[in-house]
C-alpha cells in the first residue's frame, strides 16, 4: 500500500525524477552553505566588532590621559573624555577609586549631557564593572574581557578591562549595540530567502530541459523500436555517440538483435530443412499406400514389397523426429547431461558391435583399435546414452559412405590430460568447400559422397543432415569437441577429444 502510493506521488519521468535528484542535491548544497556561511560571517562580524571595541577603549585611555593632564580633577577629565569620543552605537563605562559615581556615556550619544544617572544605566553593565574593578589585586590586569549583554532588542557586547592612567586606575568598558550587525545577518538570510528559491526555479528548469536533451537518444530508440517487428529485425536502432552510455546500450541493443535477426533465421531454415526432410518419408508412404491401393487384386509378394518400402521410411521419419525432438530439447536447455561413472574403451566397444551387422551387409569391415592399455578401460564421467549416440553417428557415417570392400576403424587413445577417440573410413571425403559446414544442422555433402541415396533402411541415422550436430553438441556438452582432422582420399577422419578425469577422481570410477 505504501508502495504503491509512493509510486502515485513520485513521477514516473526519468527526466523529472533527475530533475527533482539535481533540485534536491542543490537544495542541500545551498541550505548547507547558506547555513555555514551565516555562521562565518556572525563569527567574523563578532571579531570585527570586539576588535572595534579595543580601539574605541583604546581610543579613550589616550584622550583620558591627556584630559588628566590639563585638567585639575579626574572627575572632570572623565567627564570631557567621555564628551569627546564618541563612537556610533557605543558608550563608555568609566569606574574609578577618585570618583564614587560610576561615569558614562547617555544612551543618545548625540546630546550634551555625557554622565547618565545610575538608574538609566544597564544594571548587568555595572554589575560586570564592579566586577572586574573589585577583582584586582593590587596590580591593575592588562586582560580585556568580551562578553554580550543581552537586552530586550538585539544585545549588546562589552569590552571590560582595567587600566593605569597618569599612576590612576581605571575601569573602563566599552559597549556597543548589536543592532548593525543583527541588522546585517537578517539582511543577508533575507537575501538568502529571496535567491535561493529563485536559484532553485532556474535549476529545476534547466535541469529538466538538460534531461530531455540528455535522454533524447533514448526517446528516438524507443520511438525506432515501437516501429520493429520479426519482419524488420535487419533494422538497427540509431547510434548518436557509441562513446557515451546510451551510445553503448544502443550498440549492445543492436548486438542483440542482430543475435535474435540470426535465431530467427536459423528457425525459419530449421523449419523449412525440417519440412523437407519430412516430406520425403511422408511422400513415399502415401505414394506406396495409394499404389498398394490402386489394385485391388496384389499377390502377397507385391504386398510385402510395397509394406517393407513404407517400413523403411516410417523408419527414417521415426529417426528425423527423434533427432529434431533431442535439438529441440537441446535448444531449450530441457535435455540434462546425466553425468555418471562409466568406461570409454566399453562404450566404443558397445557401439562398434552394434554397428557389426550394418556394416557386414554394406560389406564394410569395422575395426576397433585400442591404444591404451585393457586393465585402464579409460575412466570417464559422463551421459552413456549420449555418449553412444555420437559415436554411433560418426560410425554410422563411416559406414554409409565407405565403399564395398573398405574398412572402418574406430580407435580410442589417450593424448596427456584428453581421451582421442578416432573414426576413419576409405569413402571419397569431404570437398574442401563443404568442411566449415558439415557441422551445421541440415547440411549435406553432395549427395554423390554418398553410394545409396535412397532412403537407406540399414542406416542408424536419419540421413537429414543432423548426425555430426548432434554428436558435436554431445561433445561440447561433455567439454570436449569434434573435429574433422583429414578428408582427402582415401576417406575421412573424424577426432573426438573428450577431457581426461583428475588423477584423484580416476580412483573411484568404477563401471557402471
């Protein structure tokens, strides 16, 4: 509930809510030095006036001493001292043992009269007097005093000391309204009211008109993308500055649909491969089924026939649904590598005497070869199903485009810290402008690589372009890869580098 009436209060603006962040950063800077600027200058016109304050007394002991020399009585000379210094909004206090009365200055410093009776007089302003005259102890204090007096208006500071004038002491203090200096400091917070409102306006405007301009690109992205489809993904978004930061976010944002143009082509082509490849097998049994049909009168052999062309292609459909079921999965990361303990040198073995008849009824001979010792097995950890699948498709491969007569050899060796399973055959091999792609999904050799183009019902793969993909994918998955190493004739060799297992985990491999 909170949330959601903040999120109603707040702006949803990018530009407003940086504008409102620089206001608000602004707001405190200046509250900060307007707050510290106040306090220096109360400081400093504080140190100002006290320095006046010594002068104004010091001013006074000199006239003091010259009156005391021309006048006969001390009373007199104070009186004509007092007369003649004066000082705006200050008065003097003049405290002595020769005159019982304490002498100073009238309030108005403007009149004649400069002896004020005691009952006009700061009573706080005697009191500190006698204070600092009652505190002596036989030798007069060089010392000044500061204090302020405080009044029913802005106060007062007084500079209290004593003094020795013509072998006389002397009490004097000097006081002067604070009234100037409050008068200035209200001037100033005055003035602070007045332009930092009118400076926090103009921030709050130019910050939003430089927002605007600052996320301007980002306006023009999303007007640009508003305008994309699947259709338009060869569009790019504008870049103004690759240099700066939405520079950087248009590139990548153009990157990644640059990756999405290619997902998308690479599902249409899949789409359009995987139809091809379907439609094939689907031709052949409704061509079989509707020539089966056409006659009613068929011998059993001609039955047999055309039921054993429609098992073949069922059979090649069955296995291009299987392969494009296990990518599909792959795509969307739904099929887990079950890693488990388990032995090469038996899943090789394994594969290659499954592959025994097929290869017996193309009259293809697999070998398998072994160069590792028989009691290492070569440990592994990985998924055995998968593990069969690639290298019965590489095999399978070997088989189908090997000639009558030729040889198939699978050889698994250890190579340092990698297991190097090996799978030649004696066929044409690949031309040199078909290598890069062969591990491409759907892609095919021309089909004069192969001897049998038909649909081939002693083949394990599907024929559709997708057994090397697979099995690279497998590979990958377990950290190593396949690689062709030679296609010239006679034949082609396919590698398959799988990591060797730590030495510490090798120990507890046991067979599954």
């Amino acid at each position: 509930m909170i949330a959601r009436f903040r999120a109603r209060l707040l702006p949803q603006s990018i530009r407003w809510r940086l504008t409102l962040w620089y206001a608000a950063a602004l707001s405190a800077g200046l509250g900060v030095f307007a707050v510290a600027s106040l306090a220096v200058l109360d400081v400093e016109l504080e140190h100002r006036n006290d320095q006046f304050l010594r002068d104004a007394r010091q001013a006074f002991l000199v006239e003091l001493a010259v009156e005391l020399g021309e006048l006969p009585t001390t009373e007199s000379a104070v009186r004509m001292a007092l007369d003649e210094i004066r000082f705006e909004d200050t008065r003097f206090f003049v405290q002595t043992t020769d005159v019982p009365s304490v002498l100073a200055t009238r309030a108005d410093s403007r009149t004649d009269s400069v002896q004020a009776p005691i009952w006009q007089m700061d009573s706080l302003v005697l009191q500190r007097l006698r204070s600092t005259a009652a505190g002596g102890d036989g030798t007069p204090s060089a010392d000044v005093a500061a204090s302020t007096l405080p009044n029913a208006y802005d106060g007062a500071r007084m500079i209290t000391g004593q003094a020795i004038v013509r072998d006389r002491w002397f009490t004097v203090a000097a006081v002067r309204d604070l009234a100037g200096i409050a008068a200035t400091m209200r001037d100033v917070r005055r003035a602070y009211l007045l332009v930092i409102p009118v400076i926090l306006l103009l921030s709050v405007v130019v910050g939003y008109l430089l927002a605007r301009r600052a996320l301007e690109p980002v306006a023009t992205m999303s007007r640009h993308a508003q305008t994309m489809d699947v259709t338009t993904l060869h569009d790019r978004l504008p870049v103004q500055n690759p240099q700066d930061e939405l520079g950087g976010l248009a590139t990548v944002m153009n990157e990644l649909l640059a990756r999405l143009e290619r997902g998308f082509a690479q599902q249409r082509q899949f789409v359009a491969d995987a139809s091809h490849e379907l439609r094939t097998p689907v031709a052949i049994l409704q061509a079989e089924a509707d020539v089966a049909l056409a006659r009613a009168a068929r011998s059993e052999e001609e039955y047999r026939q055309a039921i054993g062309v429609m098992s073949s292609a069922s059979q090649r459909l069955s296995r291009i649904v299987d392969d494009l079921f296990l990518l599909a999965r792959v795509d969307s990361g739904r099929r887990p590598v079950d890693q488990q303990p388990l032995y090469l040198d038996e899943v090789l073995a394994d594969t290659v005497r499954s592959m025994h008849a097929v290869a017996a009824r193309r009259d293809v001979h697999l070998v398998l070869q072994r160069g590792i010792p028989p009691e290492d097995g070569a440990p592994f950890t990985g998924d055995p199903e998968l593990l069969g699948r690639l290298l019965l498709n590489l095999i399978d491969n070997a088989v189908k485009y090997s000639p009558a007569g030729g040889t198939v050899r699978a050889r698994l060796d250890q190579d340092g810290t990698q297991y190097r399973i090996t799978v030649s055959d004696e066929g044409p091999g690949i031309p040199a402008d078909a290598r890069p792609f062969i591990f491409d999904r759907f892609y095919r050799v021309d089909r004069a690589r192969s001897r049998d183009n038909a649909a081939d019902v002693t083949s394990t793969a599907s024929g559709a372009g997708l057994g090397l993909a697979i099995a690279q994918w497998i590979a990958q998955a377990h950290g190593g890869a396949v690689a062709l190493t030679a296609s010239a004739p006679p034949g082609a060799h396919f590698e398959v580098r799988l990591p060797r297992p730590p030495s510490d985990a090798l120990g507890s491999n046991d067979s599954p």
